[in-house]
C-alpha cells in the first residue's frame, strides 16, 4: 500500500493529501528491522535529531530505532515518550562527539566498531554534520544500507544530500530520514515528561502561582544575553505576580546567583534551582513552566520539547539553524552583530569557512529588555488562559 493509498478518504470520494515531508522522500529499503542513528554533540544537537528518529520509527513500524550518541542522551531519553527504543553511548570518537585533534583511544573505537558490526544493522543513518569524520566511522558499522549528509570531501554513502551549512538542524534531520523514505509526524522535537518529573516540579517551584523558569546561559559566551538583562525581565514577572525559577549548571549556577540577588534572593518569589537538578529533572520543571525565557541553549530546546512556551534571545545566524519555527508559542528577539565586537572579524562565515576569533563578547547583547520583558509577559498571560479555559 502506498502512502497515498493508506490517506485516502474513508469514503472514497477524493484521495487525501499526501504524507508532509521536507523534500520528496526517496523509496523505503526492504526488510529493515534494525536502525541506527549517529548524533552526538550537546542538548540541542540531540533535540534537533528528535524528529528524524520519530519519522524513522513511524515509517518501520516493524524496526527497532537506536542512537549511538553522547552521554547526555542516556541521561535524558531511555523510557521517555517520543524517544528511540535504545542508547548507545559512543567512545570519544575524533570529529564525532569530541575534538578532531583529541587523543583518541582507536583500541576502543575499533572494539565499539566492532562489537556494531554484530549488531546486524539494516540501515546507518548519519545525522552528525558534513561527513567528514562521521561518514567514515558509519561506514565502519556495516549496515547493509546508509543515509546521511555529505560535503564535497567526506566518504559517499548509499544515499546522500550536500551538507549545507544555513539550514534548520531539525529540518535537515527530516530531509535525511527522507532519503530512507521517512516522512515527517513532527517538525519539532516533542518528549514526554514522567508524573514523578511533574510532581517533583510542583515541589520544587510551587503550584500557588504561575511559574517563569530563566535560563542564563549557552555552552557559546557569544550567545548570551547580559545576566543583568535577565534579572530586569525577572523583576518584571515577580511584579505581574509570577515565581521566578533560575536554573543551570556550571557557569550558570554564577548567573543565576546574580540574578536571584538583584532581584530579591530572600524573597519566595525567585527560588535558585542551579545546580541543583539532574536533566530528568530539568524536564520536569520547565514543563511545569507557564514560560520560559533564556538564550539559545539546550534547556531552551527541552523547554520547547516538553512543551513549555519560550521567550529566547538569538544571535540571528543562529536561528535559521536552530530557532522555534513557530511564533505563537515561541518567541525570539534577535542579536543583529555581524562582527567581533573586539577583532572585527566576520562571525557570519563559520564552521569550516572561516577560523573562530578567540574572543567570547556577547553578540546578542545588542536585545532591548523591553523586547523580551513584553515577550515574556504576553506568554504568562497566553498561558493563564489557557488555563481559564
């Protein structure tokens, strides 16, 4: 039955539109029963990689779907809605979830490699980057099959598009899946959130009022938004009677304990969840949120995947790889710096195309708090009634 056939109108008066895809999606291959996936990389990079693997799963009912991935995926996915039926942690793999020039342990890789190749794979589908390093470690699987994306210097696989660098991380996702003839159920990552993870949010933030979670930062310096810009936006939620929940790890536990003290840390309105939550955790309390406001960051994405609304500050190169594609729900103010504040380079050619100056200035620090306070406020009232109703 072809997919056309499995839409048409129950009454057989006109046949439905066909299956939603990014691009034409090529035939699906025969008799595949195992699939894996290769996305590494942070949060975000896992998100984005999110609706390719549900496309995957929808299309072969009948395989199993599993990502070899970073450690941040074991932490988050196993037993979660939406996610695939297994994780494979990978070795550091040069290229592929860690620095091409690190030291690697090829013992390791080739005994991971190997012990792939027993794994049977019908089909290797490569959603980490341009091929160069990635391509060849798919190849090494053994997949009777292979998809993925290639620049002009990386190994062909079976099926490939060019690798682009402007273009949506989860759409290119999407047009890769399509190539196994995967069509799309989701443009954006959905994920469920367990009734522990909600009951634990309720606890931990407080169910009495509306809850705004404020992430500061992002792995990039470039990325983000003035901590005292955040504390602003902050202050101006606890005046419109919502709490204030900070959160984040590392360097952000600082931001937030900035933010808490310029708001009113001693007050019950703005409680400091940095550091103090584990990602199933995380979860939980930004699907609590009514709204969550930060820069372009992985708890940015998780917001959006378990279904919280967000105001974000973006650089504006960055959104066309990785911002909300929707506007209702989701709110971007954009950062407008093309060069380096400090050396003046050209931030707008990366990747590969240019070197990375050494300097971590913000390049969204250019964002009004007005533009974010008013996004922020208009959300927590879009979410109260929804409530109401």
């Amino acid at each position: 039955m072809t997919p056309e056939t499995a839409l048409a109108d129950p009454l057989g008066a006109r046949p439905a539109a066909p299956a939603p895809a990014v691009a034409p999606p090529r035939d699906r291959f025969a008799g595949v029963r195992r699939i894996a996936v290769l996305r590494a990389g942070g949060l975000g990079d896992l998100l984005f990689a999110v609706p390719a693997m549900q496309a995957l799963m929808a299309s072969y009912r009948e395989a199993e779907v599993t990502l070899l991935g970073a450690p941040v995926a074991r932490a988050l996915l196993p037993g979660r809605d939406g996610a695939p039926h297994r994780v494979r942690v990978l070795p550091a793999i040069p290229g592929v979830g860690a620095a091409p020039d690190v030291a690697a342990d090829v013992r390791e890789i080739e005994r991971f490699a190997a012990e792939q190749r027993e794994e049977g794979w019908d089909l290797a589908v490569q959603l980490h980057g341009g091929g160069r390093f990635s391509n060849p470690f798919l190849l090494s699987l053994g997949a009777r099959h292979t998809v993925g994306t290639r620049t002009d210097d990386a190994a062909p696989l079976e099926r490939t598009i060019d690798y682009v660098y402007y273009q949506h991380e989860m759409l290119r996702g999407l047009e890769v899946a399509g190539l196994a003839g995967a069509a799309p159920v989701a443009l954006e990552p959905r994920l469920g959130t367990s009734a522990r993870e909600r009951a634990h949010a309720a606890e931990r933030c407080g169910a009495d009022r509306p809850v705004a979670v404020i992430h500061p930062g992002a792995t990039d310096p470039r990325r983000r938004w003035p901590a005292e810009r955040f504390a602003a936006v902050a202050a101006a939620l606890v005046g419109a009677g919502a709490r204030v929940v900070l959160v984040g790890d590392g360097e952000d536990a600082h931001l937030c304990g900035r933010i808490a003290a310029a708001v009113d840390a001693r007050s019950d309105r703005v409680r400091d969840l940095s550091g103090a939550l584990d990602l199933g955790a995380l979860a939980g309390v930004l699907a609590h949120a009514a709204v969550v406001i930060g820069n372009d960051s992985g708890p940015r994405h998780l917001a959006q995947a378990v279904g919280a609304r967000t105001a974000a500050v973006y650089w504006f190169g960055n959104v066309v790889n990785a911002g909300p594609l929707s506007r209702g729900r989701h709110r971007v103010q954009l950062g407008w710096t093309t060069h380096c504040p400090v050396c003046g380079r050209d931030a707008t050619q990366i990747g590969w195309t240019a070197e990375r100056c050494a300097h971590d200035v913000s390049f969204v620090a250019d964002v009004p708090v007005a533009a974010v306070r008013d996004d922020a406020l208009r959300l927590l009232e879009d979410a109260a009634a929804e409530r109401a109703r």
